[in-house]
C-alpha cells in the first residue's frame, strides 16, 4: 500500500522533520528578500515575447498561400500557447506575482487561453492537488479519475484501456482540465450539491463556448475575411483561408496539450513519486508537508530553453514546495534543496525529460494489467512504495531512523536504504547488506 507513516518512510525523527522545515521555511525568506526588479522584468519580458510569437503565429497563418507557412503559423501559436498556460497562466494563477501588486498579472483576475475556467483550475490544481499531493482518495491528479498509475488502486477491466486512455487525454489535454473540476462521476445528494454543480457547468459551458468561438470562428473568419478582400470574394479562396486557420488553430491546441501532459506526467508519475494514505494528513505540520511534496514529485533535468517551455515545472519539487514563487527563481532554489536532500539522505529524484516520461509511460502499461501479471508488490514497485519495503530488515515493531556513518560523519537514511535495497536486488540476494542494517536500525 500507499505510504502511511511518511516520517517512518523517511527514516527521519520528528525534531529532523522539524529542522528540515526551518531550513526550507530560511530559503522561502531569502527569496521573498530579494524579490525585485529583474523578477518583474523577466515577467515582462515574458507577456511580450509570448504575445508577439502569437501575433507571428498568427500572421503567418492569415497569410499562408504555402504548406510550410501553415505549419510555422500552427507551430508558432501552439508554442505561444504553451508558454501562455505554462509560464504565465499556471505561474501567475499560483500568486507568484501577486506581490507586484499589477492587475493584469494577478491571481484573482488572470483568465488563462483554456477551456478550463480560472476559478475551477485554482480550485483543483492550486487548493486540492498541492495540499494533498499524492493522497489517494483526495488528490484527483493521481490518475485524473481515468489512468491507474499506481497498485494502490484496484485493478478493474476498464483499466485495459490505460494506454489509450492517456493518448486521449494528451491530446485533449485541455478538455480533461475543463471537466476535472466537475467531477462528472460525483454523486450529488442534496439540492445545494446539484444547483453548485449547474453553475459550475454553466461557467464550463461560457468558457468552452468563448474559446471555440476565438479559435475557429474569430480567427479563421478573420482569415476568411482578408482572403475575401485580397481575391475580390472569390469563394473557393475565402473558404481555403477560413479552413486553413481553423485547422492551424486545432494544431496549435493539440501541440499545447501534448506538451503540458507530458511536462506534467513526468513531474508526477516517474519512479520515485511517491502516493500517500490519508492518515495524518489533515494534522500534519508545515514541515511535514514539505517533506511529502518533496517525496511526491519528480524533476527533469534541463537548461534554460527547456525550463522556460515547461513554465519551469522542471522543478516540480522545488515548485511543490514553493507554489508561490517566482518561477524564474526554482532553478537557484533547486541547488539549495538539493542540498539539504544530501544533508538529510533524502532522494532527489530526477532523470531526462524523455527517461522520466518514458518510465510514466511504462507505468500506465504496466499497470493496465492485474496485478497476478505484475512481480513487485504495492510496497515495493518502481511506481509506489511503503515504509513495509525495509521491514524485513529491521526486528518487529522496530521504526526505521537514519544513523550517522562512523568514518564519513554523513546521515544515512532513506536515501542509503533506497540504494542498498537495490544492490540486493542486482545481487539476487535477499539478506541485508552491511549499510542497510545499520541504516535501519532504531536509533
């Protein structure tokens, strides 16, 4: 099963928790210290270079009398929208700039290019998701009600259809955004339940309806229109113009999705991500919050130009445990925290961008099968673990704690164990080995 004693998990002690919590409660204090101009600037920087690669986008396609100024024109806007709901609508929906006190880029009033309502996305992503990351039964993003990514969940024969489940969801990526919120599969009781869900589908309906009407009838009317002018109302011509901006448009929507499912899959469903039961959750503190959302999300390595069209949720660690900064700022923060996951023998899981998608995608594979079909057990797959995986290393009822390595000085902890369960695997042997028992040991 899931893991139900995330301390244990760790091998950290409430006081470790704790000070772990001070450390990274320091680097959110240095950052909002030194939040300033060059902040701001990136940001600007960011609306113009995203708003004039959609007017080029755009250009390119009105006046596209080639195959391959079609495709630059789809190509261009699909990549303006990505930065648009990666950088901009996601980063700035978080907060993380509301401290400039601007209007036009705070939480509370930015509507994003999406079929999805603002309102409902802050609801699900910003309150649900990152307070109860990975906790089954109350994070809807484990899986999206659809996938079975983990063998927490019950094997059932809709799940045969993982794979193609996810292929649909990429590329109708916004869609599924629009209809999470909803809940369509929620039984709604009471009077009040079914009115909230009318509204919310209302709202859905206006935002669907005004998105469509931009992308293929606005634009490509548009299109139509400067076809028209340009041909002297040839009507073959205005109806090739119209056509080829309608289809540019669902080319660049279908490209937007695809990348933001797989930015997204691969900060939360590689090896390493843990899932979580619904104990303590609701009691815990700040620093053990911190200490899930580390456990629960994935990076990818990168450089700038990767970091920037992934709205920097490369650093889906260091954004889990920050939402609210800059994301400009996740890349200097990563080093810090990296830090303190070396200090602590912590996991700092992160891999290429197509080695952590490739191993998100394995899993749905994986996973759309029984569980008579599959060799490791719910404590102890790739995909999820428990604290049950070391238990065979320690004597009943004894916790798992980290020790201090008597020539290095260094903690070994869950990090050390990780390895060294691993190293008995390749080994093909089943006793622990020298570092494992002492790392399990109680102190």
């Amino acid at each position: 099963m899931a893991i139900t004693d995330i301390p244990e998990y760790a091998h950290l002690s409430k006081a470790d928790i704790e000070e772990l919590g001070r450390e990274l409660d320091k680097i959110r204090a240095d950052i909002e210290a030194d939040r300033g101009e060059r902040d701001a600037r990136y940001l600007r920087n960011t609306i113009r270079f995203q708003r004039g690669l959609e007017l080029v986008g755009r250009g390119l396609i009105f006046g596209s009398t080639r195959r391959s100024c079609w495709w630059a024109g789809a190509a261009a806007l699909g990549v303006a929208k990505i930065v648009e709901n990666m950088e901009l609508g996601h980063n700035v929906m978080h907060g993380q700039w509301d401290w400039m006190n601007d209007p036009e880029v705070h939480s509370t009033t930015w509507e994003w290019d999406n079929t999805g309502p603002s309102a409902h996305w802050k609801h699900t992503h910003n309150y649900i998701h990152h307070k109860y990351t990975n906790v089954l039964g109350m994070d809807d993003d484990v899986g999206y009600g659809l996938l079975r990514v983990t063998r927490d969940q019950r094997w059932r024969p809709f799940n045969y259809g993982n794979l193609a489940y996810n292929t649909l969801l990429a590329v109708f990526f916004q869609w599924g955004v629009a209809a999470q919120h909803l809940e369509l599969g929620k039984k709604r009781r009471t009077p009040e339940a079914k009115e909230e869900f009318r509204r919310d589908l209302a709202d859905v309906g206006k935002k669907i309806g005004r998105q469509v009407t931009k992308d293929y009838v606005i634009y490509p009317g548009l299109a139509a229109a400067g076809a028209a002018a340009l041909t002297k109302g040839d009507v073959g011509s205005v109806g090739r113009a119209f056509g080829k901006a309608a289809t540019a448009n669902a080319l660049a929507n279908v490209i937007r999705n695809v990348w933001s499912n797989a930015v997204i899959f691969c900060g939360h469903f590689p090896d390493g991500a843990e899932k979580f039961t619904k104990q303590d959750v609701d009691s815990e503190t700040q620093a053990e919050w911190y200490l899930r959302q580390m456990l629960g999300s994935a990076n990818f390595r990168c450089g700038f130009l990767l970091a920037f069209m992934s709205g920097n949720l490369s650093y889906q660690i260091e954004h889990h445990i920050y939402p609210d900064l800059p994301s400009n700022r996740l890349a200097e923060i990563a080093v810090r925290v990296q830090a303190l996951c070396d200090k602590y023998d912590l996991p700092y899981t992160t891999g290429s961008f197509p080695l952590q998608y490739a191993k998100s995608w394995r899993t749905i594979a994986k996973l759309s099968l029984p569980d008579k079909y599959l060799k490791a057990t719910a404590d102890d797959a790739p995909e999820t673990a428990s604290e049950r995986r070391f238990k065979s290393d320690l004597p009943e009822g004894a916790r798992l704690h980290a020790v201090l390595d008597p020539v290095s000085g260094r903690r070994r902890g869950l990090r050390t164990a990780i390895r060294s369960l691993r190293d008995r695997r390749r080994r093909g042997s089943t006793a622990p080995s020298p570092s494992a028992t002492a790392t399990s040991r109680a102190a």
